[in-house]
C-alpha cells in the first residue's frame, strides 16, 4: 500500500513538472508572439511615418513661419537672406527626420532578434534604403545653399547649373519623383516584413 502511494506521488510530482513546464513554453510562445507583434505594427507605423516625413522635408512651399525663428546677419543683403531664409526652413524639416529615423534604427534592433533572419534582411535592407535617402537630401541641402549663397553674395550665376538643377529635384518633391519612389519601396519592404507578424 505505501508502495503504491509512493508511485502516485511520484507520477503526481513528474505530471505537475510537465504541465508547469508545458504551461512556461505556453507563456514563452505568447509572449515572443506578442513581442513579435508590437515590433511589426511598430515597425510598419514608423515606415508609413519615414515616407511621410521624407514626403514633409521635400515640400515645396516653405513658409515663412518656418524660419520667423533665424538671425538674420547686420551686412546680409536681401538675395543672401532668401537663400539663407529657405536654407534655415530645410534643416528644421531635415531634424524632424533624424528623429523618425533613430526610432526606425531601435525597431530595426527589435527585428533583429524577434523576426526570421529572411524578414530581418528586408528590414535591414529598407532601413538602409532609408538612410542612404537621408544622406542623398541631407547632403543636397548643404550643397545646393552653399552654391546659392555664393550666387547671391557674388551676384553671379555658378557655372554648373545643370548640378544645381540635380540637386533641386532632390530637395523639393515632383509628385512619385525617383527620390520618392525609394522611399516609397523601402517603406513596402518594411510593411512586407511586418504583415507576417501582424496576421
């Protein structure tokens, strides 16, 4: 009799073992599934967010409120305080997209180590996508108000012209221009990754 109820509190003791162990992977997969989830709507709202930042920074129209904040110079005369003006405008929209792009940058961290390494290379793949755009405009900004700027303080027209001409299509938007057609792509390879993980 003490023989039998040492065999069912041992069978007891290793069937409670195997359903708290059947229980933590139970709780493991919901939370790895959850984890994975909230990185994919994540990661999918940020890219929906880059395209519309990229789409903000190259705007057309820049206003006038959008450089009330800059110092002009005593000696700046009115063609420089244009270029400087719109030059001013630029780099504020450009610092919103540092901001969506650093938060892109932790998201891709979370990919990484939650997504299948074939949705992770989509993600690393758009997020570099996405950077090199940011050094495209970023590096068109400087350069094409440089250039401007030296136009206006000389009163001369910079040879080259056809270069300014290239780096203004990078700046401001033509409607599913090239510039924004990599954005919007990259944007797809991220909502691609994430849809897996979101069904």
């Amino acid at each position: 009799m003490e023989y039998a109820r040492d065999v069912i509190v041992s069978v007891s003791a290793v069937a409670v073992a195997v359903f708290a162990w059947l229980g933590l992977q139970t709780w493991r997969k919901e939370l790895i599934g959850r984890a994975r989830f909230e990185t994919a709507r994540n990661m999918a709202h940020m890219g929906f967010l880059l395209r519309s930042s990229f789409a903000h920074v190259r705007y057309n129209p820049t206003y006038t409120y959008e450089w009330a904040d800059r110092v002009p110079r005593e000696d700046e005369t009115d063609a420089e305080s244009e270029v400087l003006n719109e030059q001013h405008a630029r780099t504020k929209r450009g610092n919103l997209l540092v901001d969506s792009l650093n938060k892109i940058f932790e998201v891709q961290w979370e990919a990484e180590i939650l997504f299948d390494e074939t949705s992770a290379q989509s993600v690393r793949d758009a997020v570099e996508s996405y950077s090199k755009s940011y050094a495209e405009l970023s590096t068109a900004v400087a350069e094409y108000f440089d250039a401007r700027l030296k136009e206006a303080k000389s009163g001369k027209l910079l040879k080259d012209q056809d270069w300014l001409k290239e780096l203004r299509h990078v700046i401001y938007q033509i409607p599913d221009d090239e510039f924004a057609q990599k954005v919007s792509e990259a944007t797809e390879k991220l909502s691609s990754a994430a849809k897996q993980y979101v069904r």
